[in-house]
C-alpha cells in the first residue's frame, strides 16, 4: 500500500542582480523566491491498484514521484511505501520497488544489456529460477533477442525503453513507478509496454503509478485517475466513476453505400446530435449526447434516408472527460 498525507515539497531558487556586484550582494544578503511543487497532497493507493497520477507540465507529477521512490525528501509531510518510510529505509524500500524515466536510463551505458540485467540480477539477489521466467517473458513480449547483446549507448530510444522497464521488472516488485514510460516511442513499442505492464497487474496483482501525457496509456493499463494541478490533487475517482459524473459524447461510424441528399443536413439539425461529417465519401461519422439518443435510435433514422452496410460504436475519448475535470475548476477528492 501506498500512503500520502499532506506531502509537501518546496524548491527555493536565488534572486540574483545581474554582474558582479550582483553575484557578491546575493553571496551575503541571498534572497529567495519559494516554489511550491507539491502542495499538502493526500492519497492512498491499495496493492494491485493501476493508477494514472496526472495533470500538465509543471503540475508536480514528477517531484511526487521521486519524493515516494525516495529520491527527493519532502519539505513536510509523511509516506508510507508498504510500511516503510522511503527515505528512511532506501534499501530496503528499493527492494520492492521498480522505477522507469522515460528520460534517464538505469542501464550501465557501455556495457551489452545482457550484462547489466546478469548485474541487477546480483544485486538484487534474484533467485535463478526467477530470473529467467522473467527474462523468457521479456524476450516474448519485448523481443529483447535482437538488441540484447548491445550497449545502452547503441540502442535506439525504443529498445532502451524496453530494456529500462525489463530492468525494473527483474526482481518482481511489488510497486512499479512509470514517469512518462511511452514517450517518444512508435506505436509498435508502446503496444508491447502497455502489454506487460497490463499483464504484471492483473496477473501478480503489482501496484501500478503511471504519469504520462499519452491518455492511451491511462486508457489501456489505469482504473483510477488523481489529477493534479499547481502542486494539488482536484480530482481522484475511479474511470468508471468519473464517466458518471462527467458523460462524454458518444460516437458512431457508420459503412454508406448511398444516400438521399440533405441527410447531412437534417441530422446536424437534430437535438442531441453534436457533429455529423463524412470522413470519406462512404463513411459517416456521428457523435451524440447518450441521455438524449441511443446508438439503436441514431442508426434508425439513417436508415431511413440510406443503406447502412456496417457500423460500430466509437467509445468517448477519455481526454475530453480530462479537458472537462480542469474545466469545471472544483476540487472533487
């Protein structure tokens, strides 16, 4: 179990003059201008829990983190990482858990990726039979076996990914930390992150902190979002709660093979129907509001004016229900 209470964490930077004189009037008479990154953030997270910790740049998602892996101590506050206090007890803490930068590698830079995870395997004390389930299930989901035997250094920005989240994985903690774990990578590498991670969850119930600013991310692998904005929390619900409480605009795409002219029109004339385009020439794309209309209704009336040969529904996008949390401007805990 994770615990958060009032965790607080202030940055001072110095207020200098320009030049020289400057530079000696700060050496003795320094001021100070206090930023508040983290400001008295509360929350607990349960074991086999996959959450998305969230919110724009500067919001304090990563300060929070490094401040529960304990490599930032708060300005006030108290954590609680299965017990223990992380900064406290760094080692025995960092036994438990795993920790992926999307912008900083673990890996030793110049030596082949096999031989850092034969070091972390060491280090960690990782019984043989362990280490190589893990490393089996690495290379099926990773295909770890076409860059394994190269330096960090040599490795593209999505086989270090790979390599940096099997790392973390090694030793099986029951906690991992995600910072921003899919930025910058293909669609085909982010896939095989979202896979693992979704697998470790579910089937060995590890606890899951996932900061990223990919909604995909959140959507595939969280079943609980904590938004944070100017250093506090304004929102921590469970997804599916949060769709109660702010319903999204349901979609519709629908397969033509013709149909009547002025269907376009009468339908963006219809209460309930938001926006109505045509993606192609035989490809209609509908959004609506679900308490008005149900897709049933919808696909009714186009019907009428034209022959449907396929459609499906299109899920709200759960960024637009994030656009609406810091819209509304309250505090929902």
């Amino acid at each position: 179990m994770i615990e958060a209470t009032d965790l607080t964490k202030e940055f001072k930077t110095p207020i200098k003059q320009p030049g020289l004189k400057g530079a000696v009037r700060h050496l003795f008479h320094g001021e100070y201008r206090t930023k508040m990154a983290v400001d008295h953030v509360n929350f607990t997270i349960e074991q086999g829990e996959a959450v998305a910790y969230i919110g724009p740049n500067g919001a304090g998602k990563s300060t929070t983190i490094k401040m529960l892996t304990g490599i930032l101590k708060p300005t006030s506050g108290r954590i609680q990482i299965d017990g223990i206090d992380p900064q406290k007890n760094r080692i025995q803490n960092a036994k438990n858990i795993g920790v992926v930068f999307g912008q900083r590698t673990q890996l030793w830079w110049d030596i082949p990726i096999e031989e850092s995870f034969t070091l972390l395997k060491n280090i960690y004390e990782i019984p043989d039979a362990v280490y190589q389930e893990n490393m089996r299930l690495f290379h099926e989901i990773f295909g770890l076996s076409e860059f394994v035997g190269r330096a960090a250094r040599k490795l593209s920005l999505g086989q270090r990914m790979r390599a940096d989240l099997a790392a973390a994985l090694l030793h099986n903690p029951s906690i991992v930390f995600l910072d921003e774990p899919t930025i910058g990578l293909d669609v085909g590498t982010k896939e095989a992150m979202r896979e693992l991670i979704q697998k470790i969850n579910r089937e060995r119930e590890v606890t899951v902190i996932l900061t990223s600013h990919d909604l995909r991310d959140v959507e595939n692998i969280c079943q609980r979002i904590i938004v944070i904005d100017n250093g506090q929390v304004i929102c921590d619900k469970r997804i599916d709660q949060l769709t109660k409480e702010y319903p999204m605009d349901r979609g519709l795409i629908l397969t033509l093979s013709q149909m009547q002219p002025g269907l376009l029109e009468q339908l963006r004339a219809t209460d309930g129907i938001t926006s109505v385009s045509m993606a192609d020439a035989f490809t209609m794309e509908v959004t609506f509001a679900p308490e008005k209309h149900t897709a049933f209704e919808i696909v009714k009336e186009i019907n009428e004016f034209a022959q449907i040969q396929d459609f499906k529904l299109a899920e709200p996008s759960i960024e637009r229900m994030i656009e609406k949390i810091y819209r509304s401007g309250e505090v929902k805990k």
